[in-house]
C-alpha cells in the first residue's frame, strides 16, 4: 500500500499552478531567469576547462541539439552526414564496431572522416548486444570491447556508451 500524504499532495499542486500562473503572466522574467542560469554554467565549466576568453564562447539565446544517428549505416554517412556538412552542422553516431566495413555500415575511412570533422563517435557496444536480456559479465564484455575498438582505431575521445 502507498501512503500518500493529502497536505504536502495539496501543496504540491497549488504551488504547480501557482508556477503556471506566474509564467503565463510573467514569461520574461523567467526567460531572463533561464538564461542568466545557462550564462552561470557555461561561464563556470569553461572557466574550469580553463578557457580564459569564455565571454566569446557563450551563445545563451541559441538552441543546443544533438543530432544523433544509431548503428552506422552506410546511409547515415552518404545522405545524413552530406547533408549536414553542408549546412556547417555536426553530429553524433552510435557505431557497432563488429559491422564497420559490412555491407550497408560505414567503413573505417568513413568513420575517420567524421571523426576529424569533429563529430562524435558512440560506443554501441561492440556487437549490438541487448544489454537487457544478457548478464552482466556479457554486457561488461560488450561494453568494454566496444570501447577498446575505439581506442585502438584512435577514435580516444569519444567512449560513450550508447
């Protein structure tokens, strides 16, 4: 059984519509709010990266997305990466080492030519496990040869799991 407490459930909820109140009536305020925020963690992680000249670093009213691409298809190079390259954009692929260079995956020269374009290269680990039906020694081993294909085949920046 769950037990729930009514006053602080109450609470919650005037305070929710009291905040849905003050933006529909106040949005600027908020707007400000937000982007002072954005200006205080962009300043503060690249003052500890070092970055000395940060104030030319900070595009607080632009929007952030990450373009993502799943397994590393050979499409996902020849039409979402040319595409993106001419509109000066970056992105992300999430590569199953065990496919590069089988037919309809990238290659390891396509993956080089992102890599030096700056974009990001995903650990998916090495031979697209299903993370959820194998036990965890399988998943480590997946995991973890992913991340050293990427290593051996230089690609050192970019370890992330996906």
């Amino acid at each position: 059984m769950i037990f729930i407490n009514k006053n602080l459930l109450k609470l919650y909820i005037y305070l929710c519509i009291a905040l849905c109140l003050c933006v529909c009536l106040f949005p600027t305020i908020f707007v400000r709010t937000i982007n002072t925020i954005d200006y205080i963690k962009v300043k503060t992680l690249l003052v500890f990266q070092g970055n000395d000249d940060y104030e030319t670093n900070i595009y607080v009213n632009k929007g952030n997305i990450i373009i993502m691409f799943d397994d590393g298809w050979k499409s996902q190079y020849a039409i979402g990466y040319e595409y993106m390259r001419g509109k000066d954009m970056k992105g992300s692929i999430a590569i199953i080492p065990k496919n590069i260079g089988e037919s309809g995956y990238m290659n390891k020269a396509n993956l080089y030519e992102l890599y030096n374009q700056n974009w990001d290269l995903l650990n998916h680990t090495y031979d697209h496990l299903v993370l959820n039906d194998s036990n965890i020694n399988k998943q480590i081993k997946s995991i973890t040869r992913g991340s050293k294909w990427l290593e051996k085949n230089g690609f050192i920046n970019h370890h992330r799991v996906l």
